[in-house]
C-alpha cells in the first residue's frame, strides 16, 4: 500500500486549480479564435491566468 503523508488534500487543490485554469485557458482561446483576435490578445489571455495564479498558488501552500 502507498504512504499516506497528509497531502491529499494539497494534492486534490492542486489538481483542482490545475483544472480551472485550464478551463478559463480554452475558454478564452474558443473566445479568441471566434472573433479571429488571436495575436496579440493570447498574450493577454497568459497573462491574466498567471497574474490569476499566483495569488492562489501562493496563500493554498
């Protein structure tokens, strides 16, 4: 059997924003490609995600 260290629930929260993140991420690029914007407004889109991130990243550690 594997170890349980107590990071379950880390790990769960990790995945979990992984999944968000990567929600909003195609979300926006469908919202790009439907309003044929696509350069320079992925920056943009990267952007937002990483500034979005941190701040989470940061206080769920």
């Amino acid at each position: 059997m594997g170890q349980n260290n107590g990071n379950n629930g880390e790990e769960s929260r990790k995945k979990a924003l992984h999944g968000v993140m990567g929600g909003i991420f195609l979300i926006g690029l469908a919202i790009l490609f439907y309003f044929n914007a696509l350069w320079p407004w992925i920056l943009a889109l990267l952007g937002i995600l990483a500034i979005g991130a941190a701040p989470i990243r940061y206080y769920s550690s």
